[in-house]
C-alpha cells in the first residue's frame, strides 16, 4: 500500500517540483528527474548494503542487463515520463499511468511470449483500456496532445518493455 500511494503520488509531486524549483524546459525537466534518480540510487544503494551488512556491487555478468533495464526503466520511460508530465496535468498523468498493467501484459504476450494471452485476459486490457480514456476525456482537460499525454503513455511502453 505504501508503494502504491507513493507511485500514485509520483505525478502531483512532480509538478509541484516544476513549480517549486522554476522548471522550464526539457533541458532543465531532465536535470531535475536525473538528479531524483541519482539520489534514489545512492539511497537503494546505501539502504541495501545496510541490510546485507556489505556494500553492493553489481557483478561483472549482470552488467549487460543492468544497462539494459536503465535504458528502457529509468532513460527511456522516465525521459517521456518527465516531458510528457510538463505538458499536461498531473490528474491525466497518473489517470494514463494506470495503462502500465495493462501494456505490461501485450508487451510479455505479444513481443516476448512470456505470458499467453486468453480472451478474458484481451478482454480485460480492452475493457480498462476503455476505462481509463473514459477517466482522461471526462476530466476537466478533455485534449490530447502527443507531447503531453502521448509521451505519459510511451513511458508505460518504456517501463514495460
């Protein structure tokens, strides 16, 4: 529930940081999600080898796929992530965040064959898929602008990949 409420938090907080902090502009929105995840990793980074009672270091197998999940977990979807977020409000933002579960399961069906899909399971992604555009066009900003919204939906691609 904690984890929960502080993704679902994630994007009003981020807005207010824009606000708090004078945020303009993709150079600066960039700066400040890297500096975010900066100081989340040291704190995983310290956190964890607190509780192994030794400092983590990555092994030199894991290397490859590490880079690889930071490419499409942390640059990719939170590159369109933090831009599209800039350019709408922070209601549609998580509203679209909510495709994740759904995008997550085409994605391990679909592209890696990891999952199969059933027709209740596309049934379900189509019925929320349905729910969750029925939440973004019935608010208050009822557009959709691809830099906007459009980027907030490729992060959840990013994050699923």
């Amino acid at each position: 529930m904690l984890c929960c409420t502080l993704w679902g938090s994630a994007a009003p907080f981020i807005k207010w940081g824009y606000k708090l902090f004078n945020i303009e502009g993709v150079p600066s929105i960039l700066m400040f999600a890297g500096i975010r995840f900066t100081l989340a990793g040291f704190l995983v980074i310290l956190f964890g080898s607190f509780l192994q009672k030794k400092v983590l270091v990555a092994k030199k197998e894991n290397i490859q796929g590490i880079c690889t999940l930071a490419l499409f977990q942390t640059a990719g979807q939170y590159f369109f992530y933090y831009i599209g977020l800039s350019h709408t409000s922070g209601v549609n933002g998580s509203i679209i965040s909510g495709t994740s579960a759904f995008i997550s399961l085409l994605v391990a069906s679909l592209i890696f064959h990891y999952e199969k899909i059933t027709a209740r399971k596309a049934l379900g992604c189509f019925i929320g898929f349905l729910g969750i555009l029925f939440m973004n066009i019935s608010g208050a900003s009822a557009s959709f602008s691809f830099v906007g919204e459009g980027f907030v939906l490729m992060s959840q691609f990013c994050g699923s990949i």
